[in-house]
C-alpha cells in the first residue's frame, strides 16, 4: 500500500527534483518492505522511474512565459490604453488601434511570426459587379443605411455577436468611419440579428456604433468570398468597385492600419483619379430577405 501510495505522490508532482525523491521513497519502501523483491526486481522499478521521469519532463507543457494583456480572454484589450507585445513595443490603442491583436500577446510569444493567413476565397481585384452582379443583399439595417457610397472607398466587415475578435474590431471600424468620413464608407454586415446587437458586450455597445451596421443571418456576401473565419474584411475602391484590401482587419503584423488605409485613401485627391470618379457608384445595397 505505502508502494502505491508513494507512486500516485510521484503522479502529482511536476518538477524534477520531486520526481527523483518519490522514486527513492519506493526504493527505499521496497528494500525494508516484509515482501521478499528481488534486487532484480529493484533495479527495474528504479528503471522505471527514470524511464516516466524523463518522458514527464520530455513532453511537458510549457509554462506561460508572460500574462495576457489587459484580460484578453475578454474585450477589454489595455488597461489604460497602453500595452507591450513580444517585441517590447508599446501599443497606444487610442492612438492605434488596429494593434488590439497585438495588445493581446503573451510575453515572448511567435504568435508575431506567423504568416498571413486569409480565412475566405481571395477575390482581390475582382470586382462586386463580377461578383453579386453589383448587388450586395442584406436582411435589414440594424441602424441606418449608408447614405451616399458614390465617389467614395467602401469598408465591409462580416462579423457576429458571439465572436470575440470581432467585438475588439469594432473601435477600429468606428475610428476609419470619424476620421475618413469624406473619403470612407464603413459598413458591418452582422450574421446575428437586432436582438443579439442590442445585447452586444465589449468596449463598443451596439448603440455607440455610428457606421452602418447590417443584418444578413443567411450570410450571403459572406458565403460568395467563402468566409471561413470572422473577422473578414474587403475595401473597395469607387470606380470600378474592385476590391483592393482583404483579410482579418487586425491580424497580428498584417493589420489593416491607418497608414495603409490613407495610402488608398489618398488616391482620391490625384487628379486623373477625381476625372475619372462616376457619378454612379459601381454597385449597390439592397435589402432582401
């Protein structure tokens, strides 16, 4: 009993010095036990020992090197706005925040290295008229539809309630929709209804939101770009309406950022790009259920 007794205490323990000690106590249990065992038979279970300590340690979890930023297993992203990332960078998620992903990393994670990662079909440079004849259906507006699209950029982001990286886009959607607001139109189409907008948790609630939000349960657009994974995002220039930028707006180290949204965004005051804009915008929002 004192045997198995002294193996479950070895089961329990995690560090090295702890395991090699409960292997002597069997060792020792076994030598002074009234049971005749054979040295043979102690030279194994000291073998044992050594053969599921080394594997234990071999395979072991790696300790979390550092604790999420601000609470990441919720929205709130940076306790007063400012974080670091594993680059010991500081993020001032006022001043920038498209970083919210990156607020969000652990100490010295690789996280930052992956490569970019693109959770629907690419359809850059194809146009929404090639795409859904120039018609984007949606249930209903949730708030109030865009107003004038015509000679304007178009930001679409499909997104829903339950989905945690898409509650922490939200800032970054209302920060384009104020500081581009004569050059951009931001719309978030949902694919969970009013009720589940008006129950929306995270740093943005639902009546804070003044960009155009839509309801498509049925995830149309969503479904001809095969979104795979949300957030999913397309900017689409005023010409021609072909989409130029697509992806998940704040994926670590590929983010759609305010440097590069004013780089397409400042295409608008070249000239032969203004003698060139319709007067008619290249496709349209229509509700349909």
């Amino acid at each position: 009993m004192k045997l198995y007794e002294s193996y479950l205490r070895f089961r329990q323990n995690d560090s090295v010095a702890s395991c090699f000690l409960a292997g002597g106590q069997v060792l020792a249990i076994a030598k002074n036990s009234s049971v005749n065992i054979s040295g043979l038979k102690i030279t194994f279970i000291m073998f044992f020992f050594l053969l599921v300590c080394s594997f234990k340690f071999a395979f072991a979890e790696e300790p979390k090197t550092g604790d999420a930023k601000s609470g990441s297993a919720k929205d709130n992203v940076a306790k007063d706005n400012i974080a670091k990332n594993d680059n010991a960078k500081e993020i001032d998620l006022i001043k920038q925040p498209w970083l919210v992903e990156s607020a969000n990393l652990l100490d010295k994670t690789n996280l930052s290295e992956r490569q970019r990662m693109l959770w629907a079909n690419s359809v850059k440079y194809q146009t929404i008229k090639d795409l859904v004849n120039g018609v984007i259906e949606v249930e209903y507006w949730a708030n109030k539809p865009p107003q004038n699209i015509t000679g304007k950029f178009v930001l679409i982001e499909l997104w829903a309630t339950w989905c945690p990286p898409c509650r922490r886009s939200l800032p970054l959607l209302e920060y384009f929709n104020e500081k581009y607001k004569n050059e951009l139109v931001v719309v978030s189409i949902c694919e969970t209804g009013k009720s589940e907008l008006d129950k929306l948790e995270g740093k943005v609630k639902f009546a804070d939101i003044k960009s155009s939000v839509a309801v498509d349960t049925k995830k149309r657009f969503a479904n001809v770009l095969g979104v795979k994974g949300i957030p999913h995002a397309v900017l689409i220039e005023p010409i021609t309406g072909a989409v130029l930028w697509e992806g998940m707006p704040t994926q670590i180290n590929y983010e759609l950022s305010d440097e590069i949204m004013a780089k397409y965004l400042n295409t608008l005051k070249k000239p032969n790009i203004i003698k060139n804009l319709p007067k008619e915008p290249p496709f349209i929002f229509k509700e349909s259920k």
